[in-house]
C-alpha cells in the first residue's frame, strides 16, 4: 500500500453497519448545500469502491432514492445515521462522512459544492 495512504474505519452511531477503508492522510473534503446534505452537515470524503470494504451484513442498511436516482443513500435501519452512501457525482466511488470516521485523516482542504445547482457545478467536483 501507499505509504501515504492508512487504513480507517467508520460507521454510525449503534455500529451495526461498519466499514473500513484506504485513504490518504491529509485528505479533501467536500461540503454540500443541498437539501440532503446541508440538514445533515455531510462533509464528504470520496473513497473509490476499491478502497472500501463494508464489513456488516447490508440487512442492516435502509437505501433512500429521489430524482434521478443516481445517488444511493444509505442508512442504519436501527440508529438512522448516514455514514456512507453512494454518490451521484462519482459512479466509482464512495462517499463517506468526516464525521462518521473513528481517527480521522487530517483535512486538507474542504471544497464547497453548490448541490442546488448540480449540473453547473459538477466540474468543481469531478477530479476529487
Ligand atoms: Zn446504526
């Protein structure tokens, strides 16, 4: 593995759905004002699937789909926190809460994304 990568873990509040996962140490986040993200202060960390391994049984994880239904989000059944889900604006990858990792990376940057107006401001995302 990268020497600049470690490994981590996260999950929500009960930990009935855990994962870990690849990152580097000083990571970029991305902070989004949509009307998904911005009630739940999401800051989110982008992980590619390969990256990321789930290591509860998916029983115990609520998916919620609206619009387009790109975007997977997902929820503990038990305790309703959102610790990961699956992006719209990245098909390969994960995104995982800053705030649901046990011994964070450190932050880099944090990026802000106008959600509310999605497709103008995708670029800004895109290579994160
Ligand atoms: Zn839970």
């Amino acid at each position: 593995m990268d020497i600049l990568k470690k490994k981590y873990l996260g999950g929500c509040h009960c930990k009935k759905v855990l994962f870990e996962f690849s990152s580097l140490i000083k990571v970029k986040l991305i902070k989004c004002n949509c009307t998904i993200c911005k009630p739940l202060r999401y800051l989110h960390l982008i992980i590619p699937h390969k990256d990321f391994k789930l290591l509860s049984d998916i029983k115990y994880i609520q998916t919620y789909q609206f619009g387009t239904k790109k975007a997977k989000h997902f929820f503990c059944k038990f305790c309703g926190i959102k610790s990961f889900y699956q992006p719209r604006s990245h098909q390969n990858a994960y995104s995982i809460n800053y705030n649901s990792i046990k011994n964070p990376p450190k932050i880099n940057q944090i990026i802000k994304f106008d959600g509310s107006n999605f497709e103008k401001s995708l670029n800004d995302i895109k290579f994160i």
